[in-house]
C-alpha cells in the first residue's frame, strides 16, 4: 500500500494534477506520510507516528509530518487522547517556523485539527473537530483522505455502543444507532468508495458506522473487501468480524480473528516487543466466536497464551482480559464449578462467581447455604460498585448483573414469581442500552436469562416472544437458538394438550387417521386373501 501510495504521488506529480490528491503529494518524503496516513486509516497508530517521525527526520520542514504525529495522539473511536503531547508537537511545527513555509492546502488540515487540541471538554472539541472537516471537505471536494476523515469525525460525535451512553458527565453523548449522523457519515464513506473502492478509512470507517445487527449487511461488501487493502494491519484484518458477529456469520467471524490474531502476535515478535504490548482484543472476540460456533476446546486453548502471559508479568490488563474470558467460557458452557471460589479479578469474573453458585446442582439438590451465601455476597457487591464514581460508565451493567443473580437466588429458594419479575426489571433496562458491539456486554445477557426461566415456568409463548426479540439483538446466539427451539417444543407439546379447542381438534384428526389407516389395512387383507384369476394368453 506504501508503495501505491508513493507512486500514486509521483504520477499526479508528473499528470501536473497535485491539486486533485493529498496536500504532501510533493512534499518530501512523499511514501512516508502517505504510510502515516494509510496507517492512521486502519487505526494501527504506532506505526502511524513511527512513519510520521522518519517523514520529519528527513525532512523537518514538512508540516504533514507534525500534522500526523498530532493525530496520532487522539485516537476518535477509542476515547484515548494525549492533549498535551499533540500540542508539544504542533508548538514544535510552530517553532521551527514550518507553518508559514506550508502550502495553503497544508494549513487548512492543520486548522482542522488545532480545536481537537484546544480548550474545553472532549465533546466539544470533537464537535468543532467535526465542523472544521466539513468546511475543508467542502473546499476540497475531490479529496477522498479529507472526505473520510471527515466522515469519521462525525462518528466521533456519537457514542457507539456503552461508552458514553448512560452516564451523567462531559463525555455523555448521543448514540450512533438510528441518528442523522450515522446516515450522514454512511453517506460520505459511500460517495468516497464509488470513486475510489479501495480507500481504506472509507472502507474501515463504513464497517463502523454500520455496527450495530440492524443495519450490519450494509457494510458486509466493505468488510469483505478491506482486509486485502491493509493486510500488515491487525485492526484490518479483525474489522470484518464487526460485520459477522453483528450478523452472526461464526465462520466468517472466526477465520477474520484466527488471521487478526496472529497478526497481532506476529507484530510483538517482529518488533521485539514485550507480550504486554500485544493487542488482544481479537482474541476477546475470537473466543466468543468459538463459543457460539461449539467449539469450546478451541475456546479454552486459544485462552492459554494470555493465561500464560498474564500469569507470568501479573500486568493488570492481561490478567482482568483472562479473567474475562475464563468467566466467559465457563457461563457459555454452562460449567458452573469453574468459578467455585470467591476471588475475583474485575466485575465480570464476580458476576460468574455469584451466578455460577446460584445455578450449581439446580434445582435437583436444595441451595447449598455456601454457594447462597456466596451468590448474595457477589451480588451485594455489583450493587454497590453500580454506585460508585469510578464505575459510572457500566452502572447499568452493574445493576442489571446483581439483578440477574439475584432472580437466579430467588428461583433456586423456590420464589419462581419473584424471580421472574426481577428479570423482566433486568431486560427492560438491558433494552435500554444499545446493541453491542462484538461480544455481549452482559456475560449472560438478561433477556435470555429471561426467556429461559419463562420455559421452567411453562409461559412458552412469552418465552418464544422473547428469545425472537433477543436474536434481533444478537443474531443466531447459540443458547437463544437453543432456547427458541425447546421453547417451540415445548409449545407445541402444550398445544396438543390444551382443552377444550387444541387438545380436542388435535385428538380427532388423530382418531381420524388411524381409523383410514384400520380400514385400508382391512382392505388390503380382504384383498390378499381373493383367490387370484389367472390371466389367459391370447393367441
């Protein structure tokens, strides 16, 4: 990609057609900025600055050079940012007098970005951000990199998924799902991509913008075609997996995090860099995906070498992203003496542990006094970190988690009433959350927690009804697919005894038949046993 790049520059140059591409198509060194931004679009923001400052070594006087290191430092979709950093640097563009030698093209993307590094809290910053882009993309209306920067400054605008979408706080925001802002932002990506197919934000971007089982299939040729455009790239090669959880493609998912995995091991080999520096978010996800696939032992052997690596350092990311991924395997496979003890790494690992003692045995011994007591220490626990300041962002996670061990306590005590209505309290404000991206956010999400007491209960119809609305959340889910067909089952069995319509209907077609099937059997006897004439040759 650095080498089209670098020759796409080079023929515009030659063509005298500078002005339709990017600002640096003649600014040494040319293949080191584009590589910047190339890798900018693909969120891979190490070796984004790492192109930037070899662009800058070799020529200190080119601004694109400062204008991505910056960038690299507010990383949109993730929330991450190091204000201070990026002003160190652009103050440093600013001293060494690089802005006034910069072409007008140059200055504008500078401007655009300077209120990203200005006063006030991130969303508004963002917010100018996002108006800045625009007026540049309408001055530069053929340039596909301001275009899909700008797109993506709109997602910016927006909370996707949990994060800043149900806590009071500056970094409350609107969410994506359903807004003008999303359709604006698919807009553009789209317009880019008919003129050039293979950029690489428009094609990342689109992915993102579409995130969400709605609205996933409008991003489906997009995802199938980006990893080829950025291959080095880890991030690249995972996006597609946002298209086919989302859609629930496990297949598809699993060869996208199977190849984004390795290349994301591969890098920390190739770069010799320590394992703590390892991106294992595709292994969070490729987990998930062995799960609702069936394959459970590919699920426990690709969790070894962060089991391995977080014991080994005891680094606090790796050892709560272990602790995540053991809770979530042993709450999938329904292996409820995995989590026995009481320790726990983070909130979700104490979600299994207070769960998991709660369903352990079922309901063929009576509750274990330890394993209630266990349970209700778990869940008094999530209740009271839902309060807390440090954990304002996953409140509602919070406490729908003590709400679902605490229905499960309730059901095993015999209190089968009373655990049904603390669940539908549960998936009511489940349904206030969006949809999630990737993995669920609750490790046993609470609707289908809900639908699978309904069955217990017999209320089969409304645990049909609520197993089909929790597979348009999360489509084709292994255990609400289960549950679906056990629940028709069951509703079918109960039809056939229902009294007086059902159940009467039912038993006199069945009479019906068998009494066509007593008469045919009679009359086929009555003919066996004719004696048969015999057919006479003519001549």
């Amino acid at each position: 990609m650095v080498e089209f790049a670098r020759l796409w520059a080079l023929g515009l140059g030659l063509l005298g057609l500078g002005a339709l591409g990017p600002a640096w198509a003649f600014a040494a060194p040319a293949d080191d900025i584009a590589a910047g931004v190339s890798w900018l679009h693909s969120f891979e923001y190490e070796r984004a600055l790492a192109a930037f400052e070899r662009a800058e070594t070799a020529e200190p006087r080119t601004l694109m050079a400062y204008w991505g290191q910056a960038l690299c430092y507010e990383q949109l979709l993730w929330g991450n940012e190091n204000v201070e950093e990026a002003r160190r640097i652009l103050g440093r563009a600013r001293a060494a007098g690089v802005v006034e030698r910069a072409s007008a093209k140059e200055r504008a993307w500078l401007a655009a970005i300077e209120p990203l590094f200005g006063d006030g809290d991130r969303p508004s910053r963002v917010t100018t951000f996002a108006a800045a882009m625009a007026a540049l993309a309408t001055k530069y209306p053929d340039d596909p990199d301001i275009a899909s920067f700008h797109g993506l400054a709109i997602l910016a605008t927006r909370s996707r998924g949990l994060a800043g979408a149900h806590h009071a706080g500056e970094q409350e925001q609107p969410a994506l799902i359903g807004s003008a802002e999303q359709d604006r932002a698919a807009g553009i990506f789209n317009r880019v991509l008919a003129r050039h197919p293979t950029h690489p934000g428009a094609l990342h971007y689109l992915i993102h913008t579409w995130d969400d089982p709605a609205n996933a299939h409008k991003a489906l040729e997009a995802a199938r075609v980006y990893p080829s455009v950025a291959p080095e790239s880890s991030h690249a090669r995972h996006m597609p997996a946002h298209v086919f959880v989302q859609l629930g493609m496990w297949p598809e998912a699993i060869a996208s995090d199977e190849a984004a995995a390795a290349a994301a091991e591969a890098k920390v080999k190739q770069d010799s860099l320590p394992v703590t520096a390892q991106d294992f978010h595709p292994l969070t996800w490729l987990v998930y995906e062995y799960l609702q696939a069936n394959r459970f032992d590919d699920a426990r052997r690709a969790v070894e070498p962060l089991r391995a690596a977080a014991d080994a350092t005891r680094d606090p990311r790796l050892l709560s992203l272990a602790a995540t991924l053991r809770t979530r395997i042993a709450i999938e496979s329904e292996r409820w003496n995995v989590l026995a003890g009481p320790g726990y790494v983070n909130y979700e690992e104490l979600f299994g542990v207070g769960y998991s003692a709660a369903q352990r045995h079922g309901n063929e011994v009576p509750f274990d006094p330890a394993d209630a007591a266990l349970a209700e220490r778990a869940r008094a626990r999530l209740a009271e970190m839902a309060t807390l300041p440090r954990y304002a962002e996953r409140r509602v996670l919070l406490e729908i988690m003590a709400m679902q061990i605490g229905a499960a306590m309730r059901a095993r005590s015999g209190d089968e009433e009373g655990a049904l209505s603390l669940l539908a309290d549960a998936t009511r404000a489940e349904l206030t959350l969006p949809p999630g991206i990737g993995p669920p956010a609750l490790i046993k999400p609470a609707q289908e927690q809900y639908a699978e007491a309904l069955v217990r209960a017999g209320r089969v119809e409304e645990a049909v009804a609520q197993f089909e609305a929790a597979l348009k959340r999360a489509p084709n889910r292994r255990l609400l697919v289960a549950g679906l067909d056990i629940a028709r089952r069951r509703g079918q069995l109960s039809t056939t005894r229902a009294w007086p319509v059902g159940g009467a209907v039912v038993a006199i077609v069945l009479a019906l038949v068998a009494v066509r099937r007593r008469r045919a059997s009679r009359a086929h006897a009555a003919a066996a046993s004719r004696p048969k004439s015999k057919r006479v040759k003519s001549a």
